[in-house]
C-alpha cells in the first residue's frame, strides 16, 4: 500500500520495514462488517489545519499491539460512499489510538483498536483524499493471492506428511497404504492440491502482467482455502490419534486455514463477486 506513498513516506515507513523488518498493521474492518468496506467503514478523519482528526473504531485488526504504523481507512468525505474514503498512516503510540488484543482461533491474536480524537500529520495521507478504496483494491487482491498460496503450502505439506505416515503405519495387519480409503483420500488430496495451485498461478500471471485480476484472486482464494482445509481435515483423520497433537503441525494448520476461509473476505462474499462477474448488472437485480 504505501509504494503508492510520496517519496518521504517511502523513505520513512517502506525502507526501515525492508531494512529493519518492521512490524504494520492495517485498519480497515470495523464492528459494523468487513466484507463491504464502502459501506461498513464509519471511522472518520476530520481535515483540521495542516492535521486530520480521527475517531472511530476499527476490529480484528492484525499486529496493532506490535506494529510500529498502520495504514488506517477513514472517511474523508462521509457523503461520498467509497469516494470519501481515505488512507492515512498512523504511528504506534501516537496519543487518542487504544489497542486492545481480542483472541481467536488461531495462533496469534487479532486486535481491537479505537480512535479518540487522534490526531496525525496531514502529510501521512496515502494519495489524495478519497482514493483510499481504490489503492485498497490492488492491495486486497494481492492479499488474497497470499492467502491462496499460504493455503496451498499447508495442504501439499499435510499431504506429504500423511503420506508418510501411512507406509509405515500398520493396523490389522496390514500398512495404512494398502487401505482404499486412505489411498482415495489421498488421491482426493492431490487432486485438489494441484488443482488450487494452478488457479493461485493463473491469478498471480494476470496480477503480475497488470491486469484486473480481482476475479481471479477471488476464484484462487475460494477454491485454496476451502479446499484445502479439508484437505488438512482428511490428512488429520488418516493420522488418528497423532494428527490431533502439537507435536505435529496439521492442527496449527487446520485452524489457520480455517480463519482464513473469512478473512481478506468470507467464501460467501467471493461467490458473490465471482456471479456478479458472471452475470453482471443483473446480478444486483439491475437490467442493464
């Protein structure tokens, strides 16, 4: 998001992240949703002098305890739906933002954050006002590319890890490969490994040759996450008792993946997005 920054916010926040590995956050959904961020998003950013003024309330935001900035999505010009929202760097620390860790499923926390009156440069505007959503659509899709890819990672090493155990697993006598069922399964597993793969490559190519991708993106993110939690779901069954310890990672993996069957947007709203290309205006019972 911030390579479409000016040249002081690059030197400032994008170069001391590559060098120094500094952690960020993004604050983009909020307790009233996050699939329908033109319309969801409340928090405001009020132009006060050569300041904006931020109060709003931000939810399941990742790495807000431990980030250094945040790039955070506020309306600029509340009567302009998606037009009025803005991107604006926010420093940890900076005084009216309240971080407040929330548990979840998975491994590492997500975070609560509320603005009180916050107050922060002007020149920490990403672009210019009302381009916040726009910028946001090019990184939403490489993100969702990152969730597919991830997803493919756990699943083909689930795979090769059940895999394994079966040849040398016996029961009844016999080795766990020699059984139907878990030779189908992992067929099954294979099957639907290299079909997301293929799709998470299909997406990557048009995002990298500067295309609209985000069709793509959605169809690559469905299919991956979906897929391949069950994936890691079957590969756990096969390995009975030890597929559900953590001395393993298959249960780190099934409950990442099964987050991410929600975040970067739920498998409901992808199926939406993926008609709505379909079908166009009438997908939004419009005729043309």
């Amino acid at each position: 998001m911030l390579y479409q920054g000016s040249t002081t916010q690059i030197d400032r926040y994008v170069l001391p992240t590559i060098e120094h590995a500094w952690p960020s956050f993004t604050a983009i959904s909020e307790p009233t949703g996050g699939s329908d961020p033109a319309r969801s998003i409340r928090t405001t950013a009020t132009r006060d002098g050569d300041r904006y003024r931020i109060n709003g309330h931000k939810m399941w935001t990742t790495g807000a305890d431990e980030g250094r900035y945040g790039v955070v999505y506020a309306r600029t010009d509340p009567a302009a739906g998606r037009a009025g929202i803005s991107a604006i760097i926010v420093d940890a620390g900076t005084p009216g933002m309240n971080v407040t860790p929330v548990a979840v499923l998975r491994d590492h926390w997500t975070t609560e954050v509320v603005f009180d009156d916050c107050s922060v440069p002007a020149g920490n505007l990403i672009g210019a006002e009302g381009q916040g959503f726009a910028l946001a659509q090019q990184w939403l899709v490489r993100g969702r590319l990152r969730y597919a890819a991830q997803a493919v990672g756990a699943a083909d090493e689930a795979l090769r890890i059940a895999a394994d155990w079966a040849r040398q697993r016996e029961t009844f006598g016999a080795l766990l490969a020699t059984r139907q069922a878990v030779q189908f399964a992992l067929a099954d597993a294979r099957i639907q490994v290299t079909a997301a793969r293929h799709l998470a490559w299909e997406a990557a190519w048009e995002c990298d040759q500067g295309r609209d991708a985000r069709t793509q993106a959605s169809i690559a993110k469905l299919y991956a996450t979906e897929a391949c939690h069950q994936i890691v779901d079957a590969m756990m069954q096969i390995l009975g008792g030890m597929g559900m310890t953590k001395d393993l990672p298959l249960e780190h993996w099934y409950r990442g993946l099964r987050v991410a069957r929600v975040v970067e947007g739920p498998s409901e709203i992808h199926r939406f997005l993926i008609a709505r290309d379909i079908l166009g205006a009438a997908a939004l019972g419009k005729t043309r």
